[in-house]
C-alpha cells in the first residue's frame, strides 16, 4: 500500500464529513473529497503543515471556496426546467431534523463554519485549525465561538422546554 493509499483510507471519512459540513450537498462533497485527493497527488508526497489531516482540510476547504467562486457566475435554471418530483425521504423525521441542522450549518458565515466543523466533528486542537484556516490561534478560538453563537440564535426558543 502506497503512502497516498494510506492518507485515504485514514483521512477520507473525515474530509468528507468536513466537506458536507461546508456546502451541505453531499454530491458535492464527495466531489471535493475526489479533488482534495487529486491536488494532494498532483503536488506530491511534500505536506507543509503540522498533521497530513490539517493539510487535507486545508486543501478540502480551499476547494469548496473555489466552487463557491464559480457558483457565483452560474446563473439558476428556471422554475418550470427544476423537476417537481418530492423526496420521500424528506418526509422522515430525521431526515427533516439532518436538514434543519445543515441549514443552520449553512447560515454560518464559511470561516466560522470551517473553524466549529474542524472543532467539534474533527476534534483538531486550535492551533490546528488556525493552521487550517490560515489565522492565528486567537482568531480560531473567536471563530468557533462565533459560530457556536449563531447555531444557538437559530434554536427554536420555545424547544426544550416543558
């Protein structure tokens, strides 16, 4: 097994789950992961950060900002073009509360997105994700704190209670 063979099967569930968390598509995630994969190849075995797993998400991230920047010159398709067929499994309770959680996700501005995903779902340090996130280790910390803030504003603040 190759080195690149390696860092995939260690690393591949965790980008990917980064990946979703940024654009919430998870076509599209799956598509980031697959390039951050190429890039990592088509530089070679060199990683310039700390952890190959901070250097991936650094990769992963710069690819979504990448489409981000190409999805603003797209242009939407009209109403009568988009398939009107509903999705059964959106009916689902919890697929409508997994919707619900990445549409909150998605409100987030993307720094502070990044930061509180690489936080809390890939339990990387501070100094990690502000060698990710190109910041410093303050910024990092007032990034996922941020975003912790706007998660709990979008609460329902009658749930919870009796």
């Amino acid at each position: 097994m190759n080195d690149l063979e390696a860092l995939y099967r260690q690393h591949a569930s965790a980008v990917f789950r980064f990946a979703w968390g940024l654009c919430g598509d998870r076509s599209l995630a799956e598509d980031l992961v697959s390039e951050t994969f190429v890039r990592l190849l088509a530089k070679g075995p060199r990683i310039e950060t700390q952890t190959a797993l901070a250097y991936l998400m650094a990769v992963a991230r710069n690819a979504y900002l990448n489409r981000q920047r190409q999805r603003s010159r797209e242009v939407p398709l009209p109403e009568e073009v988009l398939a009107s067929d509903p999705d059964p499994v959106g009916r689902l309770d919890d697929q409508a509360r997994l919707e619900a959680v990445v549409d909150a996700l998605r409100k987030v501005p993307e720094g502070e997105r990044a930061a509180l995903l690489l936080r809390v779902d890939h339990d990387m340090s501070y100094e990690e994700i502000a060698c990710v996130l190109g910041t410093s280790v303050g910024a990092a910390k007032v990034r996922v704190h941020r975003a912790r803030l706007r998660l709990v504003s979008t609460r329902d603040p009658d749930e919870g209670k009796p």
